[in-house]
C-alpha cells in the first residue's frame, strides 16, 4: 500500500520540507483523493484534517459528517468525501486520516503545506471484511431528518449513506403536532426517494406510527411501518402527540392494514411502549429494533425476555434523528436487493446488528435464523468470529440470555479479530448467540466497563439474532419469562384503565382488547408447557 503526495509550487512540483513558517490564514489548495488499496479503484469514505496543533481544520467544500448534530460531537471531527475534491486548508503541516464504512482500516497521511500553493494526496484504504461479497447487505430501519433544508437533506441522505457504505436506507414520515413542520424527510414519497437510490445505496420509505402519554411520555409505543405505498392515516394517534383527541385508538389498527398491504412492521425503541408485548405473541411485527435513537433499554428487557419466552425476535437497528451512528443491520441476500426484498430477508431473522464490529456465527453449520434439532442430549460445534477497526474489547457467546464463553480481541494489522470454536454440551432446548460487550449507558447496567467508542464517538455494540436448539422435538419456553410477560401485560392494562383519556366505552374496549388477547395467547402457551 503506497501513499501518494504530490506538492506543487506555482506550476512546478517540488518537494522537500519547508522551514518557512506561514501564517494560519493564509491558505492552500489541497486535492484529496480516496481509494481502494487493493484495486486502485476511487472509494468514498470519511477524511478528518488537522492542523499542526491538532485543531480540527473545517472542509468548506465537504459535507459535514456531523449535519443536524452539536458542534462538540466526535461525529463532527469527519467530512465526507464520495469523489477526489479541491479543499482549502491552512499553508502549514497538515495530519489527514480517512476510511470507509466499517470495511477499512484507519489510513493515515500528513501533507506540509507551509511552502506550497497546492498539494494532491491520494490515501488508500485497505478492506478488511467484504460484506457484499458474503452476501450480504445493510439497512438503517429508522430515520428522518429535521431542521434542513431539501436540498441539503437529498445531498446529506446519498452522500453520508454512501460514505458509511449503507446499501439501503428506509425514511420515515412521523407527525408531532407544532414540531413536525421542521421535519423535512416529511416532504418525501417513495418516488421521491426511488429517484435519489442508485447503485451505491437504495431508499425505502416507510412511517413511524406511535403513541404518547403526554409529549414524551411512554405510551402505546412506536412502530416502523416499512415498504408502503401511501401513508396509512392517522400516523400519530393520542392527544400526547396530536393535542386532539383520546386514545382510544391501538397501534393494532394501523398494524394490521400495513400487514394487509404488504408492508413490514418493525418494533422501535427495545421495549418501550405498552403494546409490544400482545403484538409479538399475535405475530403482528417483523423485527425490534433497539438503540434507535440512543442506547434506551437493554438486549434483555425484550430480546432475551422474548426468546426465553419462545418467541423468535429478529434483531434490527436504525438512528431516529441523523444517522448520528454507524448503527445498521445485516441481513443476507441473493442480489441486489429491493427494500421489499431486504425486508423479507430481515423477518427471517438471519441478521445481525452493529455500530462497528462484524460478527459470522454458525452451530452445527445451521446460520442465524435457523434451528439446530438434536435427537436428544448432546454436544453442538460452536463457530464464531468477530472483526472490527476498533477494538470491541472480546467476543461473547450468549445462552438463553447468559454469556457463557468469550474470547479476547486481539490486533490484526490495523483491525481487531476474535474467534470462538468449541463444543457445548446440550441437554434442554435452547437458543444462541454472539455479541461483543454492550453500551453501559442501559438501563439495567450490565457491563462492568463502557465499551470502547468508534469514530463517530458512540459506544460500539454488534449482536447477532438467535440459532435455535431442538432437543427432541421441544423448543426453548423458560415458563418464569413467560410468567413475567404475562404481568408485565395485566401492569400494562390497568395502567391504561387509569391513565387513557377515552371517549366512551366502546374505545376503552377497543384499546384493552389488545391486551386481552394477549394475555389469553401467553397464558394459553403457559397452561401447555
């Protein structure tokens, strides 16, 4: 891998080192260029410049990686970079650092400027993992932007998509009544977005359907209703968030008619929100999300609750506000493909969610999603790996929501690597997976340290969806989760009783219905096991 730096003086290329000393506003030209070390093919990516000091030198040219966020943020360090670019910079010594996605290593530059007009820097950027050639493909499942204007929101959607190598990005319409005329992804349609998609990246577009108590207190919860054609009305419902009205409306409603017409239902925010669980066990959703929108909540407030309760959960990942993160979810396909396509991969549960590391797991050779059927007790061959350009600390295997296993990074070059191989012996149906240590800014406070922070500044985290195990013919139901659920579920309707606002009692029915049948689902499942 070579660096490539060419300084120029008027029009003739020099080098050398400059002892002059120059003052820090007066500036230069310097063209930047990214590409593939491998190939020589141009890449984009992210490129950080810095003074001699170490001060952040703003790229005027660039989109900031940082849009829509606070000044003081590390996502604010990065400007984007899809095609070689003229940039003015102070005449002194400069430090340049770039990547690409989650795929590159950190690559390194430095340019003197001091005597020199011009200057060009060609920085390779060397792969370590190849997604799309394992087949497969990303997805943001939750996002919107607010307070820009359209054209920038249509450079920001394709130019930081393109650098975080996202292949699909679904944007959502939301309403919050007197905020929402600041919220510019409310302008777009799906024709609208089919339009901007391209061969780098595609865009999906979809609805956050959501009730409050009051302006940001929990209520009913929030769902990404994905794939859709046209807006399923009302989009917001509950005074908490229109100032009109009662709450005598369920997300079940618009639930069911976005399942009716082939759209995708994906659960935001972990567990919060009062209709998650019924939704679940009547198979109204397709997938969870979690830390969309921050780290709120835990894996087992919903998923290792969900899972030890029989329930299979495909895991998924979104931003909310800005892609503020790298935060994504793999899923395999065939091809390139469409959101639809995509989303039917997604509710397979052969995912896998990240902020940087990426995480290949097998038991039995069975993948993500799948079930491993034992006729009896017996021993399972565990197969699992993680790869990172920041150190994710270790590897952990996790048991019916118990690590039980792990195994520490160790350097690979410019990149982090951790494996797992090993037998384990079954004797009762279970389910499996890998994650590298959890954000500690959760709730229930489960890590001993904070995980390590990528380039953006967030926490990092990676987390496959569960491989199932059989022992003849019984599947994983922990009857104590199960039991917690079902409270959990009467907590939830007589809370409703006392805090809804509805109109009669046709609507009080309505709403509690919801939790009815859940309640008769899950203590029907209990009865049997």
């Amino acid at each position: 891998m070579r660096l490539v730096v060419a300084l120029f003086s008027g029009l003739g290329i020099v080098g050398g080192a400059a002892a002059l000393s120059i003052r820090p506003e007066i500036t230069g030209s310097l063209r930047i260029e990214l590409v593939d070390a491998q190939t020589g093919e141009p890449a984009a990516g992210l490129v950080q410049v810095r003074d001699g000091s170490g001060k952040r030198v703003r790229l005027r040219e660039l989109l900031p990686r940082g849009l829509g966020m606070g000044d003081a943020a590390a996502i604010q360090d990065w400007s984007v970079l899809i095609r070689p670019t003229e940039v003015e910079v102070p005449r002194e010594k400069l430090a340049i650092k770039a990547f690409s996605g989650l795929e590159t290593e950190l690559s390194e530059a430095a340019v003197d400027m001091r005597d020199h007009e011009k200057a060009a820097v060609t920085i390779p950027l060397k792969r370590f993992y190849d997604a799309r050639a394992r087949g497969l493909r990303s997805g943001n499942t939750h996002l919107h932007l607010s307070k820009v204007s359209r054209p920038e929101a249509d450079r920001y959607l394709v130019e930081a998509s393109t650098a975080d190598d996202l292949d699909l990005v679904f944007v959502s319409y939301l309403e919050r009544a007197g905020a929402d005329q600041d919220y510019i992804t409310n302008q777009y349609r799906k024709k609208d977005l089919e339009a901007l998609s391209s061969d780098q990246v595609r865009f999906g577009f979809g609805e956050e359907h959501r009730h409050n108590f009051n302006a940001q207190d929990e209520g009913y919860g929030h769902v990404m209703i994905l794939n859709i054609e046209e807006l399923i009305h009302p989009v917001s419902v509950g005074p908490g968030l229109t100032r009109k009205g009662t709450d005598g409306i369920p997300l079940k409603d618009a639930i069911e008619t976005a399942r009716a017409l082939g759209g995708k239902v994906i659960w935001c925010h972990n567990n919060w929100g009062l209709e998650n669980i019924p939704s679940w066990l009547k198979g109204r959703l397709h997938a969870n999300n979690i830390f969309d929108g921050g780290t709120h909540g835990s894996f087992k407030h919903s998923f290792y609750r969900y899972l030890n309760a029989g329930i299979q959960i495909p895991f998924s990942t979104g931003t909310d506000w800005f892609m503020y993160d790298f935060s994504r979810v793999y899923v395999p396909v065939k091809k390139e493909a469409s959101p639809a396509e995509w989303l039917e991969a997604l509710k397979e549960g052969r995912s896998f969610i990240t902020n940087g590391p990426f995480l290949e797991f097998q038991v039995n050779g069975q993948a993500l999603g799948e079930t491993v059927k034992l006729p009896g007790s017996g021993k399972i061959k565990i197969a699992g790996q993680a790869l990172g350009r920041s150190d994710f600390q270790r590897l952990e295997l996790v048991q019916n929501g118990q690590v039980i296993a792990s195994a520490a990074s160790c350097r690979e070059g410019a990149h982090f690597l951790a494996k797992l191989d090993s037998e384990l012996e079954i004797a009762e149906p279970c389910w499996l997976a890998l994650r590298t240590p959890p954000p500690s800014s959760r709730v229930d406070k489960e890590p001993e340290e904070p995980s390590p922070p990528n380039e953006y500044g967030c926490e990092l985290f990676s987390h496959t969806s569960a491989i199932f195990v059989e022992v003849a013919g019984r599947r994983i139901f922990q009857r104590e989760a199960a039991q917690g659920l079902l409270e959990e579920m009467k907590r939830n309707r007589a809370f409703i009783r006392e805090k809804a606002i509805f109109l009669n009692d046709r609507e009080l029915k309505r709403v509690v219905e919801v939790y009815d049948e859940g309640i008769q689902v899950l203590a029907e499942r209990i009865q049997r096991n």
